[in-house]
C-alpha cells in the first residue's frame, strides 16, 4: 500500500530525515514512536503528501506521488488519503455533519449524496444525536470522532494520524484507539499513527521507532 524509500528531508542544514526507507501493508495499523525531535511527524506528513520528500521515492497504491504535479497530488490526497489530527481541527462555525461533508465538498460530490454518506458515518460512530451540533457543543472525545469521520468521508485507503487521543482523556483515548481497530477490521482502512501513547503503540500490528531522522527498530 505505502513504499518509501531512501526519504531525506532538510529544512536548510537541518537533515530532519536520514535515509527512512518503510513499507506498510493494505489493511496494516503501524505506530511510529521516538522522542520529540525525531522526525515523526516529518515523515508522517511526506506519507501523507502535505511535504515532500528532499530526495527518496514515495508510492502510495502504486502511484509514484512524486510525478503528479500540484492539482493532482491534491486530488489524489483528498480521495485516498485521510488524516486525524491531535487538535480536531475542526471548522468551529459549522456543525458536525458540515464539518464531516467536507472532504466530499472537495471532491464536488452532490449535497444529497455527501450528507446521507455523512449521516452514515457518524451513526456508525455513536454520534447520530449530535449532527447539528457545533464543534463547542462536544465533548473532546465526540470532536475526535467527528474528526475520525471526516477522514472516512471519501472511503481513503490510508488514515494518517498524528498523536490523535494525546489530546483526549484516559477513557475517550482508549474509545479512540479500539474504535481504529473496529475501523480496520469492518472496512480494510489502513492506519499509519504517530503517538506517544505506548498502549496504543503497543496495539499495532508493528511499531516503529524513531531515532535522530531514522527508524532504529521495527
């Protein structure tokens, strides 16, 4: 599903990433840990197509990422790639079925159809009492899972999710980390996760460790 290889990154003299080479299964969930500083999230936003690699070669699906130009890249990350946030990052103005329709939004999908594909995705997550509420109407743990719903919106084949309970409590964060692995095995989703949190780590098909720009053990 994901092939990476040889991923350097720098920002000026600084060498952020150092030579990652990563493969990731369909349908694998694969934790990335380390210290702060170590490249996590770097590496998590190349995966992801939000930056792009220095040097090195990504494949997602088969597609070589690095020949689309700009108006492809942004359309092949809106329709097979689905990311989750520590902050949900959601609009604060709109309510949570708005927020969730807006990938689909981008895609032009039809209202009708968005809102019933929206409508779905949120009963499935325990929120159908809640989709005209607004972001601050939400407890941090529905927020999240608005958030989780958005990624699905357009069926990704890959979730990226950048530390997304580290902002939740105990209990919600638990809620978040079970609800991935129910995702994976009713719909197939592959998940690549940066997190501090070990239990969650710990959950994952494989854990990778990061250390100084490279991954030091899987």
């Amino acid at each position: 599903m994901i092939s990476a290889k040889n991923i350097h990154k720098y920002y000026g003299d600084l060498h952020v990433l150092k030579g990652v080479d990563i493969e990731i299964n369909k349908g694998e969930i694969v934790s990335i840990v380390g210290a702060s500083g170590a490249g996590k999230t770097t590496l998590l936003q190349i995966l992801g197509t939000l930056d792009s690699p220095s040097e090195g070669n990504l494949s997602i699906d088969n597609t070589e990422v690095g020949q689309l130009n700009r108006k492809a890249l942004a359309k092949f990350r809106n329709e097979h790639l689905g990311f989750i946030f520590q902050f949900h990052q959601l609009l604060p103005e709109f309510t949570a079925l708005e927020n969730v329709c807006i990938p689909a939004f981008i895609k032009k999908t039809p209202k009708t159809e968005a809102e019933k594909r929206a409508l779905e995705l949120l009963s499935f997550l325990g929120l159908e009492e809640r989709t005209h509420h607004k972001p601050n109407e939400l407890s941090g743990g529905e927020q999240q899972r608005v958030a989780v719903a958005r990624a699905l919106m357009n069926h990704p084949l890959v979730i990226l999710a950048d530390e997304p309970s580290g902002n939740l409590d105990t209990e919600s964060a638990e809620k978040l980390h079970n609800l991935f692995f129910k995702l994976r095995d009713e719909f197939g989703h592959t998940f690549v996760i940066v997190t501090h949190n070990e239990e969650l780590a710990e959950m994952a098909d494989r854990k990778l460790v990061m250390q100084d720009g490279q991954i030091v053990s899987q």
